[in-house]
C-alpha cells in the first residue's frame, strides 16, 4: 500500500504539468516548480481551485455505531467528532486536516450531520420535495441508497463534469461493479473510510492457535496458494478444536469453537469463488447468475451449507440453534463474544469489528477470505451492502458542478492524509499487531468487489444465499421469476433517467 500511495502521488504530482498553461502555470493558475526545487507531493493539487464566496456544503452520514457494542469509533464520512477536538485520533486529525485545507483553497466551510432517527433516504425525498437542499453530499449504504435510484433523486455522477471517476482517489472495482447501463449513482473511494469498514476477512486467535498446537502457518498458506474452503474446512472440523469447555455437556456459545460465523457468510463464501448474484452484460447491464447457470450457485452453496450445518463443528450465530435463545444481540452474544474471550480460533467478519478487539487480552491476526477452490486464480473479497457506505449526491441541490469540485478535492486531499492515517496507523499498526496481517490487509483490499445483486436485492433473492433450509434448488425455483420482474424494473427506471 505505501509503494502504491507513492506511485499514486507521483502521478497525482504529473497531472498538473500536463495541463501547464504555456511555461509559467498550471490549469488552476499555479506557478510550476523547477526541477531543481523540491516538491512536496502533498503540497500538489489537481482539483482546480475555485472561490466559492464561503458557502457551506453539507455532509449527511447514517450513523452506523449507533446503539452497537460492536461498531466502534465511527464518527462519520468527512466529518469528524468536534467535541473532543483536542482528542482526535489519528484518523479524525487527518479528517480536520482535509477539511481545513478543502475549506481555505476554495473559501467554503464543511458541515453535515450523523443521523440515526431519520432515514437518509426520506431525508432525501422530504428535501427533494420542498425544494430546500439542506445536504448536497450523501453517505449511506448501498442498500439503503440503491432506494434513491429507482426514484430517481440521485444524480448520475458522470453527468456531472467536476468529478472525475478515473482519478486515483475513487475505487475502480466500485466504479466498475457499481455502475448500471453506463449509468454510476453511488461509488467508494478515498472519501469515505467505512467501506473499508465493511470489507469481510477472517480473524484467528494466535494463543488458541497454539495452545490448539495447530501446525500449519495461516500466513505462509496464503503466500502458497493454499489457502482455500476445502484447506480451511479440514482445519475447522479437526477433534478437538470444537470443545465443550464450560463443564455443562451442552455444546454452545459459552464453550471453545473452531469457528465463528454467521449465515451472510455462506453467500461471503461463493463471492470468495467469484460466484457473484449478479453479472452484468457487454451493455453494463445485470443479469441473475443463477438464472444463467443454476447448477453452479446450487452447487457451491450446497457445499458451503453443508459445512455450516456441521453444529459441533460451527457457531452460526443467527441459525435456528441460537436465535430462539432471547439474546438482545444474536452475534455480539455469540460469535463476537467468544472471539473476544479467547474461545473461537477463527471468526468471519467485516473489519469493523477490528477495533473492538483493542482490548483482548489474546494476540489475534488478519487473513483473507479463503478461495473456494484450490485452482482459481484471483482473490474476491465482499464489501458489505449494509455495514460500509458509498458516496452519492441528491438531485435539485444548488450548482451541482460547485459540490463535484468539493467532492473531488475532499477525495483527492482524503487520499493525502485520511487512507494513510485509517490504513497504516488504524489498521496495520493499531488493530493489526504483526506485518503478516498488514499484508493480508494489502491482498484483501486490492481484491475487493462489489455485487449488485446483494445491492439491489431483487426479490429478496440475497436470502436465499443466507438460509439454513438445504432445498436450494426449490427455494431459488420459487422466487426466481419475482426476482427478475424487480431486476427488469430497475432496468428500465435507469433507461428512463434524466439529469
């Protein structure tokens, strides 16, 4: 990642020679250095300046941490916790420093709001609406934003001139998986760090590892290419690994695990074997996988199922066995709780977990999600369409080309300060506590990918990768006509857009 933050700005710093206007400036009027003078990259800027004669832009976030044990330190995309200004972590000063800097080149302030009472969706209609545009910038999820495209209150970002979604600082699998008939309404980048957030892997306790006296190294099986669902599952359903430790002959939440889970993870599972729910066309348009190969979808699942029905073997944390048993929080009880106690050798789970594992007393690493068959060549690791978020701006708020020149030179400074800051200090140095994990970080976020199928939702089709019931074929026989009907639906609202 530092090599390629390097390159980035050592590409960010040629852009504006390419523009120099004659010998003496660049696009935004600058002078341009010698090559004898040193340049700091940092001090380069490719989003052209603009005075905005000190207009406030307005950031909403959905407040994920609200209410949650579990979802930690979640202050907001952009903004940053101004209460305790003079107790920023490091991600939050870098946020400042971003926003102070966007707010002098461009004479604006940066303002917004978490919310967790009011949908961002019906925020975003009530505005539309009355035709009073309190927020100009949007971060939800996808899930919850896809509702917006249909309605068509969302923007199509290439219709907007002053963004530029080939620039370093917006995730290309997003931009790529993301968009539909050519058409891009919500993308990840460098402006938001919660879809980082929402990136699955598999935590392993290194003290159990031991004490288990597992032989093989995780980390080595990753760099040999065999690390892959038939490696994993053999590890996980070794005697022994799965004990009854609380002396009360019942095997459950409260006893030492092989492995903790939850049903997402079975479709989690066959994203890992690049089995996506929906493709998309020569024309950028979606189809159902299973509609076009229902063999293959049946196939994995079954298989992964059939590993996730294995009770001695794995806490699925919302299976039947633990969802009638009146927890208040079915995973943070169960899972999430036996990680943290030292009693689970390995847990899937988004990296939003991460930071509520500060304080565990045991040692724990970072690995990707394991292939789902020994001989495919690429990685594929899921992005969460409900815990991470994805940028988006409303229609019918004021001078949408002023809000795509801030939304860029947010992103293009975030990039500077606030991913080095989340990535080298958050992640590789603070929860991830070996350089193996830091490499594991490297692979599982240059393989990430985004599904319009679980996005979108068509038909509640994402369900039928989740459930615990072994008809699958039935199942998806049953819904998959609704499902298209819905996918179709989508299509043609899209085709139908205006700006």
């Amino acid at each position: 990642m530092k090599k390629l933050i390097a390159l980035l700005l050592s590409a960010v710093l040629a852009v504006p020679m390419l523009f120099a206007c004659g010998e003496t400036g660049t696009q935004s009027g600058e002078p341009v250095p010698s090559e004898e003078e040193s340049v700091d990259p940092k001090t380069v800027f490719v989003t052209p300046q603009k005075d905005m004669r000190g207009r406030e832009f307005r950031v909403l976030c959905w407040d994920f941490g609200y209410g949650s044990n579990s979802i930690l330190g979640y202050t907001g995309e952009v903004l940053y916790n101004e209460e305790n200004a003079d107790k920023l972590d490091s991600v939050d000063t870098a946020k400042k420093q971003v926003i102070d800097i966007v707010e002098d080149r461009f004479n604006c302030t940066i303002g917004g709001a978490k919310v967790n009472d009011v949908s961002t969706v019906n925020i975003v209609r009530s505005q539309h609406d009355s035709g009073i545009a309190e927020y100009d910038i949007v971060f939800d999820s996808p899930f919850t934003t896809k509702t917006l495209v249909a309605e068509q209150l969302l923007y199509n970002l290439y219709d907007i001139p002053t963004i530029d979604l080939t620039a370093p600082w917006w995730d290309q699998n997003s931009v790529n998986d993301l968009s539909l008939g050519g058409k891009l309404y919500f993308v990840a980048g460098d402006i938001n760090t919660y879809d980082n957030q929402g990136t699955w892997c598999i935590l392993f306790n290194k003290n159990l590892k031991e004490s288990l006296g597992v032989p093989e190294d995780f980390y080595q099986l990753v760099r040999d290419d065999q690390w892959n669902f038939d490696k994993f599952t053999e590890i996980c359903l070794r005697d022994g690994y799965t004990a009854n430790t609380s002396g009360d002959n019942v095997l459950d939440e409260k006893d030492q695990w092989a492995f903790g889970t939850e049903s997402y993870n079975m479709y989690v599972h066959l994203i890992a074997g690049g089995q996506k729910i929906a493709q998309k066309d020569e024309n950028d348009m979606p189809y159902l996988t299973v509609s076009r190969d229902p063999e293959t979808t049946v196939s994995m699942l079954q298989k992964v199922l059939d590993f996730y029905r294995r009770y001695d073997k794995v806490m699925c944390a919302n299976f039947s066995n633990y969802t009638g048993k009146g927890f208040q929080n079915v995973w943070e009880e169960t899972v999430h709780k036996a990680f943290v106690d030292g009693r689970e050798l390995f847990y899937m789970c988004g990296l939003i977990n991460v930071a509520s594992f500060r304080t565990m007393k045991d040692e724990f690493g970072i690995l990707p999600v394991p292939k789902y068959s020994p001989t495919q060549d690429d990685w594929h690791h899921t992005v969460s369409v409900q815990n991470s978020t994805v940028m988006s701006i409303p229609v019918g708020v004021e001078n949408v080309e002023d809000i795509g020149t801030i939304v860029s030179a947010l992103s293009e400074e975030s990039k500077k300060y606030v991913t080095p800051a989340y990535y080298d200090v958050q992640l590789k140095y603070r929860d991830a506590k070996d350089a193996e994990s830091g490499e594991m970080l490297d692979l599982i976020f240059s393989t990430r990918t985004f599904d319009l199928g679980a996005t979108y939702n068509w038909g509640g089709i994402l369900g039928q990768y989740m459930s615990e019931s072994t008809d699958i074929a039935s199942r998806f026989d049953s819904m998959i006509g609704t499902a298209e009907a819905e996918l179709e639906k989508t299509v043609e609202a899209i085709e139908e857009a205006v700006k």
